[in-house]
C-alpha cells in the first residue's frame, strides 16, 4: 500500500444528504417520507419500504421513466411531525410511517422512521431519524409466547413449555427493538 505522494482532490457528498433515483410516472413533494420500491429506485414511502429519508425538494417524474429524475434525502437529522395520537409520555418510543405523510407509533407492516426526541403538543412531537445501509431482518416470534421484560426461569426442575415459549417471545422481542433502534 502506497501512501499519498502529492494532494489527491476528492468528491465529496455532503454528509447528511444523499440522491436516488425516482421511480417512473410519480412525483416525490418536499418534505414526503421517502422509500425504497425493492428495485433500488425512490418513491413516496409506502408501508413496508425501507425508508431513505425526507426528500429535501419535489422531484418530479410524472411524466419520465425510471431514474430521469433524482431526489435529493436529507438522511439524518430531527424532524418536526404529527404523529397519531402522541403523548408527553411517548418520548423515546419508535415511531412508523405507513406512507409519505402519515405518521404512527404502531409498527404493524409500517417502516421505522426513527424515534420520538422530544415532544412538542399533543400529536406532534420531534422525531430524530438517521438512514443507515443494510438492512437486519426481525425476528419472527412463532413461539405463541408472550414476551415481557423478564426472562423466565427455564432452569428449575420442570420448566413448562410456556415457560420456554415466554423466554424466546421476550428475547425475539428485545432483539427486534434493537434491530429497529440500529435505524433497520
């Protein structure tokens, strides 16, 4: 390995922002939850899209094919939202998109945008979000388990399959907020 003999000038990105391609035939507007169609083009975030960012301008390709136009994403940052139902008490809680502008903190088949901050009034609060690459896929739970934040003692004399079922349920559970904390 060589090190550097002389300047060696770069191209930079700027950090917190990040271009993708729009899909064909639609039109991404400022400040729309961002997604991902499967096909590595961008489109206004649909439930289950990994989620790319809040587009920074309208990109418009209503009338393009696949990729003519880009959309610029802010990538990482805090964002103002109304988000259905939030509370005072939902500080620190995950919170989904199920498409551009609708904003819950149930997960269903909803993405994960990031978490609540802080709260600003009732329904909207500040949610901190940053896009990672790669996705870790959740665990799927099919235990029939209840999960809990304790672990059941497995060890004793005659654990029961419940108890069993209970243990894997609150550990799938731990890792999947966990996965989704990672930006997932």
């Amino acid at each position: 390995m060589a090190t550097l003999a002389k300047d060696q000038p770069r191209d930079y990105l700027k950090g917190d922002f990040h271009d993708y391609p729009v899909i064909a035939s639609d039109i991404i507007y400022q400040g729309a939850a961002v997604g991902d169609n499967g096909s590595g083009y961008a489109r206004p975030l649909q439930a289950g899209d990994p989620f790319r960012g809040f587009a920074d301008y309208r990109a418009d390709n209503a009338i393009g094919s696949a990729g003519d136009v880009y959309v610029r994403c802010r990538t990482r940052g805090k964002i103002r939202l109304s988000i259905s139902s939030l509370a005072i008490t939902d500080v620190g809680k995950d919170v989904f998109a199920s498409d551009d502008d609708t904003f819950t903190l149930t997960q269903g088949s909803n993405t994960r945008i990031g978490y609540v901050s802080s709260w600003v009034s009732s329904g909207v609060g500040i949610v901190e979000f940053n896009v990672t690459e790669g996705v870790i896929a959740e665990l799927t739970d099919n235990t029939g388990g209840a999960a809990s934040d304790t672990i059941a003692n497995t060890a004793g004399a005659n654990p029961t399959t419940a108890e069993f079922e209970n243990a894997i349920a609150s550990l799938a559970a731990k890792v999947n907020a966990l996965i989704r904390r990672l930006g997932n």
